[in-house]
C-alpha cells in the first residue's frame, strides 16, 4: 500500500511564500509520476501540478504558472510543491497524487492511484 502525506500548509499573506511537502512511503512505490491538486471552499478538486520524471515533463495550471514549482528529492523520497507570489484565491486543500508507472494525462485526476489527505493552505488579503 502506499502511503503519501503532505505536510507545511498554514495560514499566510497575499504575496507570501510557502512550501508544501508529500512524503511517499510503500512497498513498491515510484515517485515517477506524481501530481498536486487543490480543492477550493465549495468547489471541485482542481490541478495544480503534476511531472513525470522519467520523461521530464512538467504541468502546471495556467492560474499558478510563474509562481509555483513541482520539485523532489528522491533520497528522502518527498515531492515538493514551492508557492510563491500567494493570492486569496489559492487558499484551498492542498493534496498531492501518485500515478502508477505508464500513466499518462496527469492533469485528470482519474489518473492517480492514490492520495495524500491533504492540507489546508490559507492566504488572507
């Protein structure tokens, strides 16, 4: 089973920085393909980001690009998600995902295998 819990939400100002973490764990896991959602009050789960190392390609939705970066370190096995320039309208649920080897459209959430139980990140005005 595999197991990813994300990590660093928190309460912080319009223009602010904050730096989200998943850390992986399981048997038979690759961080190959992974991905961040985020889920607004009362609204869908939407896509943030997503890469998938093996083939070095990179997503990110058009409301974060220039402002938030997908990153990983594979010794501590934990994918990052940096944000910057933060604005009232990213606070959310933040939730990372884990597509198994060989997937492809890692902007749908129907994609992943598993989820993290997310983290609140909030950005007052």
């Amino acid at each position: 089973q595999v197991q990813l819990v994300e990590s660093g939400g928190g309460l912080v100002q319009a223009g602010g920085s904050l730096r989200l973490s998943c850390a992986a764990s399981g048997r038979t896991f690759s961080s190959d393909n992974m991905g961040w959602f985020r889920q607004p009050p009362g609204k869908e789960r939407e896509f943030v980001a997503a890469k998938n190392w093996g083939a070095g390609n990179t997503f990110y939705a058009d409301s974060v690009k220039g402002r938030f970066t997908i990153s990983r370190n594979n010794a501590k096995n934990t994918v990052y998600l940096q944000m910057n320039s933060l604005k009232p309208e990213d606070t959310a649920v933040y939730y990372c995902a884990a597509a198994r080897l060989g997937r492809t459209g890692l902007t749908r959430r129907s994609t992943y295998d598993f989820w993290g139980q997310g983290t609140q990140v909030t950005v007052s005005s």
